[in-house]
C-alpha cells in the first residue's frame, strides 16, 4: 500500500511543475511583451493570478478565503504570510487583486521557465549579503512609488516541518514603517498539510487563507520596528494554533 503512496506523491510533484511550466511556455509571447517595461507590471501581474489560479485548480485544492478586511484598489500594502510551501506563491497571488512585487530568496531564479520571470519581476535577496539586503530597500521604495504593494514572507525561509510559525525578520516592518503603508497579515492554514517541501507527502483538499486586519503604521517610528513584527506574528501564529 504504501508504494503507490509514494509513486502518488512522487507523480503529484511531477505534475505540479507541469502545471508551473505550461501556462508559461503557451503564454511566453504575452509574458515576455508585460514585462518589457516596469510600468506594464500590472498586466504581468493579472496573467500571474491566472497562472496561480491554474495550478492550484489542476492540484485539487478547493480554495476557502476570508477577509476581516479587502484591501483599496490603488493602494499600497505590505502582505506577510507564513512561508511553508511552493504553493505560498500561488495562494497569494490568487488571494490578493492589488498588484504586488515579492521580495523573495535568489535561489528561485534557477527553476526553468519559472525563474527567468521571477528574477525579472521580483526583488531578489542574498539573505548571506548585507549589500544584497540593503539594495532591497531601494528596489522596493521604487516600486510603492509605482503604486505597487509589496509581498515577503518575513521568516526569511521554509521552517522545518516541526516548527508551527518561525521568527520573523524585521525587514518587511521597516520598510512598511518608512513608507507608511500598512501591513496586511495573512494565514495560510493547510499548504504544510496539502503540498509541503517534505517530499513524500500532500494531496488534493482543501485550502484555507485568513486575511486579517490590516495593522497600520501611521504613527510608527522605526523604534516600533520590533513591536509591529511580533503583533503581526503573534496574529499569524494564535490562527494557526487555533484553527
């Protein structure tokens, strides 16, 4: 019995990333053409929410998303969400309509197809690299400027698969202090469950996403840094404690 779970597992990961790789691959004209200038991102952006929508339909994931409060057209936001799965990409982008730039690990760029887009339309970060860290600053205040929001997953990385919620980073809750812009914490409760990066295991079900409420830093100095990220985690953490 077990060695068809395993052939199931190992053919369900197979699948995923034919599912990643079609929808680039017939859209790779029309890809290529929105992403030419920066100020066409949110084009990119609308095919992105269809490519997402694609791949977490062809994986059999019923998706169940609440809102305690929809972000405004039009305005920049700072989106956190804890970071477990390659699926996290997919479930942010089909849970938020406000066009939005991940700042994401350098690593990603080396996946076919799927890399030479991302590298082209996110902020990379060498997390091992102060100068690399610092750049994302820049990168990203140019970005808002444009009227776009932002997206990290603050706990710089995948936990192992025993640790409920990881520290968070303090880097998303500086650079939304400094731009004023609030932070928009969200749950994903069962990407661990359906399609972690643990090899031998997942499948098809459901998949929760909790948008809480939005967490602003109006009145915020940077000395409120390590404040903001606890509240925002401990929001994050009491969900997935409590689900």
């Amino acid at each position: 019995m077990m060695v068809f779970k395993y052939i199931f597992w190992i053919l369900y990961r197979i699948w995923f990333y034919l599912l990643v790789a079609l929808p680039i691959i017939a859209l790779f004209p029309i890809l290529l053409i929105s992403i030419s200038k920066e100020s066409w991102y949110p084009y990119f952006f609308k095919l992105a929410r269809l490519w997402a929508k694609f791949i977490l339909f062809g994986m059999g994931f019923k998706l169940i998303i609440e809102y305690e409060q929809n972000p405004i057209p039009n305005k920049s936001y700072m989106f956190i969400a804890n970071h477990t799965s390659m699926a996290d990409i997919m479930l942010m982008l089909v849970s938020i309509k406000n066009p939005f730039v991940f700042v994401g690990k350098k690593e990603l760029a080396k996946i076919p197809l799927f890399g030479f887009f991302y590298k082209r339309t996110s902020i990379m970060v060498d997390r091992s690299s102060e100068k690399s860290r610092k750049a994302v600053f820049i990168r990203a205040q140019r970005r808002l400027q444009q009227g776009l929001s932002i997206c990290i997953f603050p706990e710089g990385g995948v936990p192992e698969e025993h640790i409920v919620l990881d520290d968070f980073k303090d880097g998303a809750f500086r650079l939304a202090i400094n731009h004023k812009i609030p932070i928009v914490p969200l749950t994903f409760f069962d990407t661990k469950k359906r399609f972690s990066y643990t090899l031998f295991n997942g499948g098809p079900g459901l998949m929760r996403v909790k948008v809480h409420a939005f967490l602003s830093t109006d009145n915020l100095t940077i000395e409120d840094t390590k404040s903001l990220n606890e509240r925002a985690r401990g929001i994050i953490y009491s969900s997935l404690i409590d689900q």
